[in-house]
C-alpha cells in the first residue's frame, strides 16, 4: 500500500529546507515537495554554485533570465533535496538520463535506490520521490486554450473524446488538463516519452471521478502494475502521481 504524503504543501516555505539536516524515505511511501521557484531562488543565493558544468552550460544557453532562474532553481532544489535524502553533498551528486530525457541519479552513488521525478508548470515546481519503484508526475496550471478542443482530438483515445465531448462547457478544460497529467505521469514513470502515443493510453477523466489508469494500447497488462493518483498542488492546478506497486 503506497503511503502519499506533502512533506512541504506551502509553496512559499522554501527556507524550511534549511531546517533539515537529513530526510528519511521509508518503503512504501512516496514524499512530494512543491516549491515557488520565484521565492526559492531568492530564499536561496547560492545555488547556481551546487550545479555541474554542464548545467551551468544548460542554464547560460537560455534566452530568456526568467527561465534561465527557473532552470537552476529546480536543479538547485532537486540536489539539495536528495542531498538531505542520500546523506550527501549536494554538489557532489551526478545524474543521467534515460533515452527519452528521463532523469536519474547516476554513478557511483552511495545509495541508488532512491527513484524521483519532478514537474514544473507557471512558478510552481513539484518534486516526488520514492524507493525502489519507478514514480512519474505530471503539473499544469489549468488555463483558457484557444485551440483546446483541436488538441483534446488528438491525444484522446476515441472513447476518451467521446467523454469529452458529451462533457458541459464548464468541465471540458478541468477534463481536458486531467487527462494529460495523468498521461504524462505515466510516460514519465515508465521513461518511454512521446514514444507512446498519448492517444494510446486512456484514463478517467471526468471532473470528481476517481483517478485510474484505464488501459494502454498493447500493453493492457501494464494497467495493473501501476497506480494512479490525482493531486491539487495549488487552486487552479491539474496534477497526477504514477507510481510501480
């Protein structure tokens, strides 16, 4: 049985991190933390110095400083975090990536059972961790798209769309975004990407219904192995936790 729980649900508590010398991961459990990245870069100067060269490499190529701060925040936070978890310096940590951009930790690490994927959508960034299973999730600030219904056809599946459209007006965009965090999650605890088609997956997505992975195509077995779960970050937020039992 997966234990949910916020170790940190005040997104403008960045500083509390500071109040940990370690943090403890049990199995079983899966601890979120969420973060206004605007707060957290200036609750915490030195973060950049923590980076890699090559992240340093990846924040300078950003046109824009908004992003660029937006970038070292959350590779800043995210080594401080597992820093704490891992017992070790944050500057010390290496990471790779899987095939399709999947972030990992990488080697040599003391402890490589720590599994963690983060998201970020508008100033918010929300990370998740877990031992020794795969865990994906997925953040979207829910808005007005122009173009909303055109993009709902594309990556629903045909029953999905059917849904979907039966839906009144005032539920489509809350469906519309439940529905593509709950796919993303998935393909990001899987780290298989848009190598699956979003339209190959099908999940509930009618606002107040329980949140299930329904089916993905040729994989109907997959179903079983994983669990979904909503989350509310914030007011005006869409967001999904896939996690392996």
């Amino acid at each position: 049985m997966n234990k949910y729980c916020f170790m940190n649900s005040e997104t403008n508590n960045s500083e509390m991190l500071g109040n940990y010398n370690y943090l403890c991961l049990v199995e079983g459990e899966i601890q979120a933390w969420i973060f206004d990245l605007a707060r957290a870069f200036h609750s915490n100067k030195n973060l950049t110095q923590i980076l890699s060269s090559e992240e340093k490499f990846r924040a300078d190529k950003f046109h824009f400083e908004k992003d660029r701060r937006h970038f070292v925040t959350r590779r800043g936070l995210l080594r401080i975090i597992l820093g704490k978890y891992l017992d070790e310096a944050p500057e010390l940590l290496k990471f790779s990536q899987g095939k399709y951009g999947k972030l990992n930790l990488g080697y040599p690490q003391k402890t490589p059972w720590i599994h963690f994927n983060l998201s970020h959508s508008g100033e918010i960034c929300m990370y998740v961790f877990t031992c020794s299973r795969e865990i994906g999730v997925d953040i979207e600030q829910i808005r007005y798209l122009q173009d909303r219904d055109l993009i709902a056809k594309h990556f629903l599946s045909n029953k999905e769309y059917v849904v979907f459209s039966a839906l009144e007006e005032n539920e489509k965009t809350e469906a519309f975004f439940n529905s593509w965090v709950r796919k993303e999650a998935f393909i990001k605890a899987k780290g298989i990407g848009l190598s699956c088609p979003l339209e190959s997956l099908e999940v509930t997505l009618i606002p107040g219904e329980p949140a299930r992975l329904v089916t993905t195509k040729d994989i109907s077995e997959e179903t079983g192995r994983w669990t979904l779960y909503e989350i509310n970050p914030l007011a005006g937020y869409a967001g999904a936790i896939v996690v392996h039992n």
